[in-house]
C-alpha cells in the first residue's frame, strides 16, 4: 500500500519542480536576438550620428553628414554581412571581412575630413575606448564558450 501510494507522490513531485523552473520571463538569452525587429539601416544611421552628435559636440551640419556617411556604410556592409552569416568558405570570409574593413576605413577618411582638430582628437579616443570594450567583451566570450566545450 504504502509503495503504490509512494510513486505517484514521487512523480507529482518531479513534475512541480520541473515546471518551476522553467521560469516564463526569464531573460533572453544570445540566441533570443534573433526574435528582436530587425533595426533599419535609417534608424541605425540617426543613433550614430546622435551619440557622435553628444560625444563630440557635432554642429547640425556636420551631425547629417555623419548619418549620410554611416548610412552609406550601413548599407554597403549589410549584404557582406548576410553573406558571411550564411555558409561561406574561411578565404569567402576573409575577403568579406576585408571589404566590411576598407568600408569602415572610407566612413573614417569620410568623417574625419569634416571634423575640426579637437573634435579629431575626441574621435581617435571615443574609437579606441570602444575598440577596448569590444575587444574586452569578445575576450569574455570566448571564455565563456570555453567553459562549456569539455
């Protein structure tokens, strides 16, 4: 008696945790990226300029010119990007990644003419921090996709 009545107990039991652990508004994780509304190349354009607009003190003049610059660059990596997220080859990626870098190169040559010396200097530093913090957060993710490879 008390072996038929201690079964079903046990199952109830492993059934309630396992539905309170599966919590509903749990954070998203990496690969919930995907189900976020993709961003317009236009929209991505006008966030640049608007932060490079409060970091570096850009004039209303100079701010559109930035967002006509970013928005040509957005548009002109986009396609390399959808291409080297597909299946490509390691020499495919390394001429996209390539033309992805001489597009940055031409937003920078771009911009910087039309920046005065101190906005420059301002510039070449904002660049750097943020080169440092991806750098940092690419370092953090690779050790932590290391963890779990054993």
């Amino acid at each position: 008696m008390k072996k038929q009545l201690a079964i079903p107990f046990v199952l109830i039991c492993l059934m309630a945790t396992a539905g309170f652990s599966q919590s509903p508004n749990a954070a998203p994780t990496a690969k919930d990226k995907s189900q976020k509304p993709p961003v317009n190349a236009e929209d991505k354009a006008a966030k640049e300029a608007n932060k490079a607009e409060k970091e570096l003190g850009l004039s209303a003049d100079q701010k559109s010119k930035w967002q006509a610059a970013a928005l040509t660059r957005i548009n002109a990596n986009k396609p390399l990007i959808e291409k080297m997220q597909g299946s490509t080859t390691p020499e495919e990626r390394k001429q996209l990644k390539s033309q992805i870098r001489t597009n940055g190169l031409s937003f920078d040559q771009t911009v910087n003419a039309m920046l005065t010396p101190e906005q420059q200097a301002k510039w070449k530093t904002w660049k750097g921090n943020k080169k440092k913090e991806m750098n940092k957060k690419m370092k953090e993710k690779k050790w932590s996709e290391d963890e779990f490879e054993d």
